[in-house]
C-alpha cells in the first residue's frame, strides 16, 4: 500500500469532513481514518492488480479511474452512515464531496509528476 497516497488523501479529505461533518475535530480525524484505512487498501489493490491488465489497456486510464471513484464512493456513503449514523443522501454528499475533491487533487498531481 503507498502510505503517501493514503496519507494525502486522508488530509485532503480531512478539509471536507471538518465542514461537511459537523463534529467535533477529533471526531472527525477519527471518522476519515477509518473510512480511508477501509477504502485505500481495496482501491490500491483494484487499481494496481488491473494497472497493467488487458482489461484495463482496452478501455484507457480515466474510465477506469472513474469506475473505481464510483465504487469507493459507494463505499464510503454506506461506511459514513454507518459511523454517522446519518441518513443516506447526507453520507452520499459528504462521500461525493470528499472523493471529487481528493481524486481531483490525485489527478491533478499525476498530470504535473
């Protein structure tokens, strides 16, 4: 697992939850720990395991990027309901907030580097 990548998105995501969350700080911290230490590991492995696949040579970087934002989005809208305990659309906006954000800035980086 790339620590860096886990830790810069735990930062940026860190900016949404503080608004979106309406906890306490360390609530907060503690709640996008545990949903990024959830959802990385799994997202590292699908991205990397078919990186270099067939599968993903035919259909090109961004659909493929974008199939696995969707699924961590998912994931991580049903991981904030549970910890929220919070009603669905309000764990899909922070979730959606949250993952444009931090796979925009991913994105972006990728393109400079």
């Amino acid at each position: 697992m790339n620590i860096g990548t886990l830790l810069l998105t735990i930062l940026l995501e860190f900016a949404v939850y503080l608004f979106a969350v309406k906890r306490p700080i360390l609530q907060s911290v503690g709640f996008v720990i545990i949903v990024n230490l959830i959802t990385q590991p799994l997202v590292q492995m699908l991205f990397y395991e078919f990186y270099y696949s067939t599968y993903y040579e035919t259909i090109g970087f961004f659909p493929f990027f974008f199939f696995i934002e969707l699924l961590v989005i998912i994931a991580e809208m049903f991981l904030l309901w549970f910890l929220l305990k919070t009603d669905n659309k309000t764990a899909l906006k922070i979730s959606l907030l949250a993952n444009i954000f931090s796979a925009g800035a991913g994105l972006l980086i990728y393109e400079v580097l």
